[in-house]
C-alpha cells in the first residue's frame, strides 16, 4: 500500500524534473500514481492499518486537484470492500504538496501574459528553459517582464547596457536578477537573444612570488585563458580586497625526486 506520504514524496521528485515541461505546456501536468490497494490476507492481519490507509486517501481526494479512483473488491473473508486504486493531482496541487503554490501561481501568471502578448509566436522551448526564473519571480515582476522582453522585441538589435535599459519601473541591477527568465524568453521572441551588452566576469590576478608592491592585473574570463600562467599553487579567493592584500608568498619547496 503506498501512503499520502508516498506521493508526496514522488511529487518532489517529478516536480524537480517535470515542472519546466508542464509550465511551458508540452506535457501532461498531473501526475498520475497507482496505489498498491492490499490483499484481503494484508487486510486481515491490519484491518485497522487498512482503513486508516482508506481514510487517509479519502480526505487527500477532497483537495482540490486531487481525483482518488476507488475499486471494489469482493473477498470471500470480508464481503465487498471500496478501496483506492489511483490518484491523480493537478499541477496546482503538486506545486502546493512542495511549497511552491505562490511561485507556479505568478509563473503561470506570467506564461498567460506572454502568450497573449506573443500569440503567433512558439515560445515552448523559452518558457521551458526560463522556468527556473519565473519561479522566482514576485508578483510585482510580471508586468515588468513582459514590459522588458515587449521592449527587447522591439529593438532586438540595442546594443545598450543592461543597467541602462528604458523600462519604467525596473532598477539597474534587475535584468541581471533575472537574466535566468529574461534571456531564454528573448531568445524565443527575437530569434537571437536580448542584444544587451553586459560585463563580463572579471578576475584579479596577482603574481604572489613578485614583490610585495606587486598590484596585479584585472582580466575578464577570456583574457584569464590567454595568461597560460603556469604555477604550482593557485590560491583561488572570493573577495577582491583580500585578493589585493595578499602578502608575498615564498616559492613552492619542490618535491623529492623519486627513489630509484
């Protein structure tokens, strides 16, 4: 017998890997679970395990969403008995069993704007790949979604900074917030993505064998590559004001040479 504990467990799962698909629209949104109903001889040796396991399918059929399929089964022990067989639940409901009823609520919210907005457009394979970033919206940011990808679509070929984008009501740093829902849904909309410019990740690179007033070098990931420094210890630090603080560090003591 699987257990309302059981499928919500399973939910977690699937939702993990199938809410995406089932937000852009290209598959079933409900999950459907088969229930392992008992034996008349498991029924027998728990029959107050039994029904508390039916009763606890009965009240789960009551949510919203949920639909419990029930069968009769007539065992010549116990005469006929209604148990149930199936469950099935909407993607609501799932989203509710793994605490993201208010994230798939505005990301949906933000999908019925996008296909009104965009309708002879096929914009599955964006709203896919954005999924993970119209979950992470606030409410408050479905209109300036469509209002930013409404302006990309319009001038597709920019060429201007992210932090300088025209939109009413987004500041500076919000495209780079949600860059994770913006450039999938650009890409579907224009063709090639949102032509903003953007920094690249940059890197402070020191030399820490070199003298002490050794100020080192900012690269961006490119010209990282292109250093081909070639060291035997490569301290790698999260912040810069450490990075630029480092004091010198004495050359590596080589290794031994290996025993004959």
């Amino acid at each position: 017998m699987r257990s309302v504990d059981d499928f919500v467990a399973f939910a977690r799962r699937q939702w993990r890997r199938r809410y995406p698909d089932w937000l852009a629209g290209v598959a079933d949104g409900d999950l459907d679970w088969t229930l392992h109903p008992p034996t008349q001889a498991e029924a027998l040796a728990s029959p107050d395990a039994v029904a508390a396991w039916a009763t606890s399918w009965q009240r789960f059929g009551a949510r919203p969403g949920a639909t419990v399929e029930w069968v009769s089964r007539r065992w010549p022990s116990m005469g006929t008995q209604r148990l149930p067989a199936r469950v099935r639940a909407s993607g609501e409901l799932v989203a509710g069993l793994v605490g993201q009823t208010a994230g798939w609520a505005i990301a949906r919210q933000a999908v019925d704007g996008l296909t009104r907005g965009w309708p002879d457009l096929d914009l599955a394979a964006g709203i896919a790949a954005a999924a993970r970033g119209m979950l992470a919206l606030e409410a408050d940011d479905v209109p300036r979604l469509h209002a930013v990808l409404g302006w990309i679509s319009a001038h597709p070929d920019s060429g201007i900074w992210e932090r300088e984008l025209p939109v009413v009501g987004i500041d500076t740093k919000w495209v780079e917030r949600h860059r994770a829902a913006i450039e999938p849904l650009a890409a579907s909309i224009t063709g090639t993505g949102t032509g903003l410019r953007r920094r690249g990740i940059g890197f402070l690179v020191r030399d820490l064998a070199a003298a002490a007033d050794n100020t080192g070098l900012s690269v961006d990931l490119a010209g990282l590559a292109r250093l081909g420094f070639v060291s035997a210890v490569v301290l790698v630090v999260e912040n810069l004001t450490t990075v630029a603080t480092l004091p010198p560090l004495p050359p590596p003591t080589p290794l031994p040479p290996p025993r004959p």
